[in-house]
C-alpha cells in the first residue's frame, strides 16, 4: 500500500463519518460537494461529527481516493469505514431512509 493509500486508509477507519469532497463543510467548492453536506445535515448529522477532507488541498489525496475507493467522483462518503458512495447515491439512500439508517446505526 503506498504512503498515501496508507493516509486515505487511516482517515477512513478513524472517523465515523468522513467526506472527502470539494471544499469543507462550511464552505463546498462545487454543487455536489454541496448537495452531500446538504443530505447529511437532513439526516440529522451535526455538521461538527462530518470530518472532511478537502481534495482541492491534496493533489495525492484527490487521486488517491478514487484508487482507494475504485470509484471515479469526488464527493465519496465513508461511514463506520465503510464506502457508501458519490452524492448521487447518497441522494437515493436518503430518499429510501438508508442513509439515515446507516449514519445512526
């Protein structure tokens, strides 16, 4: 595993909700980066408990993460460790409630 698959690895297993995304929290660098804080928050996740990781900052990151993930977009979600998806597929797990379900289970 390299160094920064080794970094992606650590952030995932040490955060129960992580985001890695476009921008921050605060402050989304692009409509999808914003549309995934956006479905957290209406899943009830306090926007301090979302620990983000801004690409943008992070050429190795930005790359890395699709390599660590095997998925090709950014925002990627990772609850409990697990992958869970881009903000399409968080749009649909919250519209059927298993976002919900995951995030406070």
């Amino acid at each position: 595993m390299s160094e920064v698959q080794q970094r992606i690895d650590e952030l995932v297993k040490s955060n129960e909700v992580l985001l890695f995304m476009k921008g921050s929290a605060s402050f989304p660098m692009c409509g999808f980066s914003g549309r995934a804080i956006q479905v957290l928050k209406a899943c009830g996740v306090e926007p301090k408990a979302i620990k983000t990781v801004n690409v943008l900052d992070d050429a190795e990151i930005r790359q890395g993460i699709k390599e660590y993930s095997n998925w090709p977009t950014i925002p990627q979600l990772y609850v409990k460790g697990e992958f869970i998806g881009g903000s399409d597929i968080m749009m649909e797990m919250y519209e059927s409630g298993e976002l919900a379900k995951a995030l406070n289970g």
